[in-house]
C-alpha cells in the first residue's frame, strides 16, 4: 500500500535542481524567490510545455483577439479568417513595439504605432510604410509576427507552446483526463455551447508557485479559513461545506503526472446545491427554475452552481474548479502574480442557472480567498528575507502515500502529496534542456 | 429533491440546523431587479445635467455620505449595515463599460445577507486578511444629487479610499452612486454602486467593504 522509498517518477532527468527538491519533500526557499529561476521558468515552464490560452468560447468568431501574457511575452490570441486559433507574439518584427494595444475586440489587421508596418491578425506581415527604403530584396514573409508554433485545444480549453517538439496537448492532458472529462460532462446539458465570462480577478504579492500549491493544498483549510467555518455555522448553521474540517476524511490529495494534480473532494461535497452558502438570488432563481423545468429536472441544474467537488490544477496554469469555474494564474515577477477568474455559462440551461454561477464565483475570491491570499504574501515576504531558513517542508504524507503503476500518488487531503509530485515533475523539467522557437 | 430552505445536514457530522441568518429578509433578486440595477448602471454612467440639489438640501446629503466615509473608517461595520434597506445592493462592477451584474462576474455584488457574512467574517477575528485590520481614509468629494422617484435621491460622488496594511499602502479610486430613500428619518441606503478606475484589471487584495 504506502511506501518511504524515494519515489522514481517518470522520465526522471537528473540535474542541478536535485539540490532545491528532494526526495522526501523538502523544497528550497529559492524556487519562489530566485529572479534567475524565475527567468528560466519562463522558458522552462511557460514556453517549454503547454500553458493554458484562452477559452474557444471567448474568440467565437472569425478575427476576435484577446490580449495575454505567456511566461510575461504580451501575446494575441486570434481565430484566423478559417476559424483556426492562432497565437502571435505581440512584438513588431521592426523595433519591438507592441503592434495592438486593446485588450480585446475584433480586428482584421493590426497596424503598428510606431512606423505603420500592417499585419494580419494571425501575423503575417503585409505592408511596410514607405516601402522604397528597403528596396526590392525586403522580404516580407520572413518578417510577421513570431507565432506560436503549437496550438491545440481540448474541449474548448485552447493551449500553447512555443516548443515544437513538446508531445500533443491530448498526451499531455491523459494523467488528467478522467477528472477533467468528470467536471465537463457535468455541463453537457446539450450541445448549443457555452459563454466564458469575466469574474474577480486579483493580483498578488507572491510567486505563482505558491498560488499553485494552494489550490492542492487540504491541510491549510481549518485554520486559514477558520473565519469562514465559524461564519458559515454561526450564519447558516452545520451543513454548509467547510462548516466541518478535519482529517479522518475519504478526501484525497492526487499528483496525476505530468504536474498535473487534484484535490478530490467528492466523498464529502455530495450536494453542491445544499452546501452552498446562499448568494444573492438563492431562493428566487432556484424557484425560478424549479418553475421552468420542474422539480426533478430543476435538482440537476442547481447542482451545477456551487462547488463540484474537484480542485483540479492543469499544469502549470489553468485551475479548474468544476461548475463551469476556473481560474488562470498569470506569472508577472518572481514575486508578483495574477489570478483571473471566469464562469462558464451554459446556452441551453436556465438562464437563472448561469445568473446563481456567476453570484457562486464571487463567493470564493471574497469570502475565502482573501486569507488566502494573506497568507500568501506574507510567507513570501519570509521567504524572501530570511536565507538561514533554506527548506519549505512539503513532506506530509510521504509515510502514508499510494504510488501507482503510472508514477500517480494518492493520499489523505490533508497531505502535500499532489504538491510534492507536482515539484518533483518541477524539478525533473528545469533540469532538462529546452530549445523553444517562433514560425 | 429541492427544497430551496433546506440548509443541509452535514455528510460527515450528521449534524444538521440553521443559524443566524434564519428569518432574515432577504433581497427578492429576479430579473425585475437585474433589470432595475441595469437601469441604474446606465443611468450613473450618462447623467449629463449638473446637480438637482443645491443649498440646504445639498448639504444634508455631503452630511450623510461624510457619516457614512466615517462608519466605514473607523469599522463600525453594525453601525453601518443599519443604514441599508433590506433589497440592499452593493455593487462593483468588473468591467468599464459592464451594465448588467448578469453578463459577468463583478469585483463585489452583495446583497445585505452576503453584506452581514462578511461583516460576521470580521467579527471572527479569525479573518487573517483582516487580522490586523486595515486602516483606511476615505475621500469623499465632487457630490451631485440627481432627483429619481419621489423619496429617492442618486448621489454621486468621486471616491480615493487610502488603505494601509502590513507596511503597504494602497488606494482605491473612482466614483460611487449612492441610492438613498431619503422620505424619512433615518435616510437609508437602497443601492450603492461603485465604478474603480481599474475595476477591469487585477485587483490587491480587497478585505474589506468600499
């Protein structure tokens, strides 16, 4: 069942990161405040693999853009006139002057400001200002827009990477497959499509890693979140979720591979319905859609507000929390990161159905990410002042730890287990070489 | 099945009942009133006629919000939600041009029942966001009143909230229109809404109500 011998992960690549993660768990306090390593996981990790894009949904039609970042590189991602989804760095080949400055909107071209040189919105450059200054030999085609030279999408979630050689996003995703599948199908009403949305959005005063481990992290709850158990008996009595906390629980602490992990919280979130705190228009839009559909139908439905039971970290981005939720982490310095928020709103449910997920998705960010974020910041802060303190102890579990045939580990939610797999494949990709490129 | 007032037994405990919210009036939030509040959005956003009220009048309204500023700041949290209606509104859209709390999610949207969680959050002392409190300033300046139906007052006004907490400062900024019922004594507050220069851009950590 459990094993102590140090695990042997897939694709194990030996290196000088051995020294910062180690076997059993401990993890060195530069990871989250080293420039440099954070310079290299910009090649590494958000560039190296795949990271999570956009939503299909957001760009659903022909030349609809949105602005990004990728590893911090200002990015355009675009759907060419066919359909396709594009992805081009938004730096002129010229002199480096980003070439679109709204944050999203629907443009066939996009003229630079600096000196007018006129691309497609998928970066094929098509015009120069002046063209006589560069004579007859000026090729235009070898000077668009650096474009991402992998884009794929798995069921609307749309993922780049600027390395050419990295394995299709479905292998990529397979350790993650069963549980991503899980929270989708839970939307497949019918077929008329979805809507992603804006919600809250934050920065914080931390390194992403930190934000990452959080999402995976079950033992910190009881006592981070202790002002929301207390407020949620006090309010609305014991049947609320984390309205009881403790470890003698069926909750697992998943590492799946390739750095994907999980929380599962299904043994104890039967009823997302009933354990939600009440948001605003509880009552009136579940009475509204028990009206529109009836009784026995209207059950599904408010099912699909509140908390599905899975916290899932698609490496090393994306963070979905079922119900149509998720959050993209959004790395900006070593110690500085932003977390966007989006709803997915389904077309063919009620449209009280997709008003209750977005009051849902303003519950978390505001009622429980706030200590979150508190304690975030204020260990990077430690972390970054005290050099005498070397180790984070992400250990917890390693004596009660399931290994699988596959490199996956299971344990008690209370334990690091996800975040310390997910380190483990941290290392294992900073100690490889990665060559990335534009076409 | 559904029943909407079900609080829930809890699947590990067993333990089951309901707290203190039980019995309190809750905003009726349908599409009548999403409608309303777009309405609203629409109508803060394109007052192009200077201030209804002037004088005495005016004054009594710089007077309220001048209270209000100083509720806030010194935390006196109970003080304050004493002063909301019971269809209480408050509202920070996420998006300059966003109308409709129904097209995406907002920085806040509470109504009073969400108001008093986060007000019983505080009142845990075990709110680490909150733990110390934050030391706020609000600036309450540039104040027009806007007749609306009779009873009823739009106040607008432009708003820098200073924050210090743990050797960090920052500032809110941008402009708010309060709904006041104003018919009689005590005046309440029926819609607060609240438009942040950045309200469309990563936010710092916001702990406590604008």
């Amino acid at each position: 069942m459990s094993t102590a011998t140090p695990l042997q992960v897939p694709l194990r690549s030996p290196g000088k990161y051995d020294h910062l993660v180690r076997p059993d768990g401990l993890v060195h306090r530069s990871i989250y405040t080293d420039p440099e390593i954070f310079k290299e996981e910009m090649t590494k990790v958000f560039g190296g693999i795949w990271v999570y894009l956009c939503h299909e949904a957001e760009l659903p039609k022909p030349y609809d853009f949105k602005l990004i970042t990728v590893g911090r590189r200002p990015t355009i991602v675009t759907r060419s006139a066919e359909g396709k989804i594009v992805a081009v760095l938004n730096r002129c080949s010229h002199r480096g002057s980003p070439v679109c400055l709204t944050e999203r909107g629907n443009a066939k071209r996009f003229s630079c400001p600096y000196h007018g040189w006129t691309f497609e919105n998928t970066g094929e450059l098509v015009d120069v200002s002046f063209p006589d200054g560069y004579g007859p030999s000026f090729d235009l085609k070898t000077r668009n827009l650096g474009r991402f030279p992998r884009v794929e999408s798995y069921r609307g979630y749309v993922f780049g990477s600027l390395n050419p050689d990295i394995m299709s996003l479905t292998e990529w995703l397979a350790p993650a497959r069963e549980l991503l599948d899980w929270t989708l199908d839970r939307d497949e009403i019918g077929s008329a499509g979805v809507r992603v949305v804006k919600g809250t959005e934050f920065y914080l005063h931390a390194n992403w890693k930190q934000q990452n481990d959080n999402n995976t992290d079950g033992y910190h709850s009881k006592f981070v979140h202790a002002s929301t158990v207390v407020m949620n008996r006090r309010r609305y009595g014991p049947g609320k979720w984390m309205s009881h906390i403790s470890d003698q629980t069926q909750m697992l602490s998943m590492y799946l591979g390739n750095g994907h992990k999980a929380q599962d919280q299904r043994p104890e979130a039967n009823s997302p319905w009933k354990q939600a705190r009440p948001v605003p228009g509880r009552e009136t839009a579940g009475r509204a859609i028990i009206a529109k559909v009836g009784e026995a139908a209207a059950e599904r439905f408010l099912n699909l507000t509140g908390r599905a039971g899975i916290n899932l970290v698609i490496y090393p981005n994306l963070f979905i929390r079922g119900n149509g939720n998720f959050a993209v982490y959004e790395p900006v310095a070593v110690g500085r990161t932003n977390v966007h928020n989006y709803s997915t709103l389904l077309a063919d449910a009620p449209e009280e159905m997709n008003t209750l997920r977005l009051r849902f998705d303003e519950d978390i960010p505001n009622l429980v990410s706030r200590d979150d974020n508190a304690i975030m910041q204020r260990v990077q802060d430690c972390l970054e002042t005290v050099p005498e303190m070397e180790w984070l102890d992400l250990s917890r579990g390693f004596v009660r730890q399931t290994i699988h045939g596959n490199g996956a580990m299971t344990s008690n939610k209370t334990d690091d287990t996800a975040n310390r797999g997910g380190y483990f494949y941290w290392r294992d990709l900073m100690n490889r070489d990665v060559t990335l490129s534009v076409v | 099945m559904t029943d909407l007032a079900d609080p829930g037994v809890n699947p590990v405990t067993g333990k089951e009942g309901k707290g203190t919210a039980e019995g309190e009036e809750v905003l009726a939030l349908d599409s009548t009133v999403y409608e309303e509040l777009k309405a609203a959005a629409i109508a803060a956003k394109s007052r192009s006629g200077s201030t209804d009220l002037l004088g005495a009048e005016k004054e009594k309204l710089d007077a309220f919000l001048y209270r209000e500023a100083r509720l806030l700041d010194g935390r006196r949290y109970r003080d304050w939600a004493s002063l909301l209606t019971a269809d209480f509104v408050y509202w920070i859209p996420g998006g300059v041009d966003t109308v409709d709390p129904r097209v995406e999610g907002a920085i806040n949207f509470d109504d009073r029942r969400r108001i008093l969680d986060r007000i019983t959050l505080m009142e845990t002392k075990l709110q680490w966001a909150q733990v110390p409190p934050s030391r706020t300033c609000r600036v309450v300046t540039n104040v027009e009143a806007f007749a609306g139906s009779p009873g009823t007052v739009h106040v607008r006004s432009n708003i820098v909230i200073w924050e210090y907490r743990e050797r960090r400062r920052q500032s809110f900024v941008g402009w708010q229109e309060h709904e006041l019922l104003t018919a009689a004594e005590p005046w309440r507050i029926r819609r607060k809404l609240i438009w942040l220069i950045d309200c469309d851009q990563p936010q710092g950590n916001n702990t406590f109500i604008l």
